[in-house]
C-alpha cells in the first residue's frame, strides 16, 4: 500500500484558502515481467481520499469550510530498475505512473455551494522496492 499527504495555503486580496489533502492505496498484486535490467508490472491501487477546504474573506469576514471523501481505483504501470544483488534477493529503484478515477464521490459536507472540483487525476511514485527472489528449482522441493 501507499499513502500521500499534501496541503496548500493561498492568499491573494481579500481571500485567504487552505486545502488539505490525504489519500490511502491498497495495491492488487500483479507480478514484475523481468527483464535484464528493468523489471515491468501492471497495476491497481485501490482506496480513497478525503480533502479539507477552508476559506476566508477579508472585511466581509466571511469563513467557509468543506470537506470530502471518495473511493477509488487508480490503473497504472510500474517500472524497476534492477540493481545487482545476491540470486535469492532483488533491490531496485522503481517509476510507477497511475490514474486515479473516481467509484464513488466525491460526497461534500460542510457549508453551501461546495467547490466544484474532483480528485480524479495523474499519480506518480518513485521509490525504492526490496524483495526476495525465487526460481522453480528452490521451490518444487519445498512442502507446505
């Protein structure tokens, strides 16, 4: 799984936002498609996000505040780069590029006329993936 945080503060004028933003994934376990160098996989992330707004007015001191949550898919690709490790484990450095598409909200909550906008839009991670490898041959003498 993964998760992200993000928050923006704007001020211009007479108005003043904030939004807030987090997003949890649970990943569907497709298998790498190795190759030499650079390892390849589909994806599917599946989970939710939720986003905080806040704004303010000056001289008028107006103060609106809203909050959302929406459950989602996100499809994408995943590729590694190999690093040279032992025959039993892999390390690598990994690009993974996605869509988050919105199943269900986003559902508002707070004051009137909620902002109008979705949280449907690219992702992308980079990172570093450990794992542990295994060939047919370590596997057809193993009983569970």
């Amino acid at each position: 799984g993964s998760g992200a945080l993000a928050w923006r503060g704007n001020q211009a004028d007479s108005i003043k936002s904030d939004l807030a933003s987090i997003r949890a994934d649970f990943e569907a376990g497709f298998p790498y498609i190795p190759g030499q160098n650079f390892w390849v996989r589909p994806c599917l992330d599946l989970g939710g996000a939720g986003t905080f707004v806040y704004a303010q007015t000056y001289g008028a001191e107006s103060k609106y505040w809203f909050a959302s949550w929406t459950v989602g898919a996100t499809p994408g690709i995943e590729v590694m780069g190999s690093l040279p490790t032992s025959s039993e484990s892999f390390m690598g450095l990994f690009v993974k590029a996605g869509y988050f598409i919105p199943i269900s909200g986003p559902s508002w909550f707070g004051d009137k006329n909620p902002p109008a906008f979705s949280l449907r839009g690219f992702s992308l991670q980079l990172g570093l993936r450990f794992g542990k490898s295994f060939t047919a041959t370590e596997d057809e003498g193993n009983s569970y």
